[in-house]
C-alpha cells in the first residue's frame, strides 16, 4: 500500500490506519517507506480531481480507497474513476486511450483496494 484516498472526511481514521499498516509491516514502495494520505477535491461538475502536486502520489501506486459509508455507492464510484483515470490514462492520449481502456476494464482493479 502505497497511497489512502480519505473520502467523506475520514483523514484521521486514514493516518490511524497508515500508521497501523506500517507497524503491521505493511511494505510501501515510497522513498520514505511511508504511506500517503490524500484527500481529492471536487472540480464544479462534482468530479473528483487531485491537485499536480498530488498525482506523484496517486501514478503509479498502490491505492486504498477509505471512506465513511456506502449508501449508494457514487462517492466510491466517482473515487474509483478518478483514480483510474489519474493512475493509468494521464500517461497516455488519443485513440490508444479507448482500446487500454477496455484491457484495462477487462484486466479488473489491480493495485486498487477499497475499505
């Protein structure tokens, strides 16, 4: 575990858990051996975005989504998304993103967890 997106408020439950994970001997591929906590902002379409100074710690890593509840599930969908989308397509443009989209769906969630 790498990074833990904190979602509906729940930044002091996610630097617990960070702390727990890495007492636990939870390894993290950061340079500090640490794990990250972050939390996304919402542009004025409500969709969840990460600030650049952010994306190093979302590209690439392996992500925890922890929120407080799953009513309906949109806040998690609209995390999950936005994850994805700042993990695996910013690195890529054009027609290339449509057809790694869809490897991608097929391929499932890997290095992504939710709690």
């Amino acid at each position: 575990v790498d990074t833990i997106v904190c979602l509906e408020g729940t930044q002091v439950v996610g630097s617990f858990l960070a702390e727990e994970l890495t007492s636990a001997g939870v390894l993290s591929m950061n340079a500090h051996k640490t794990i990250y906590i972050v939390t996304p902002e919402f542009n004025s379409n409500s969709q969840m975005i990460f600030k650049e100074n952010i994306l190093p710690m979302i590209r690439d890593k392996n992500v925890i989504i922890l929120t407080a509840s799953v009513t309906t599930g949109l806040a998690l969908n609209k995390g999950i998304e936005s994850i994805r989308y700042y993990r695996y397509f910013q690195r890529i443009g054009g027609a290339q993103r449509i057809q790694d989209y869809i490897y991608f769906w097929q391929e499932g969630f890997a290095g992504l967890y939710v709690l």
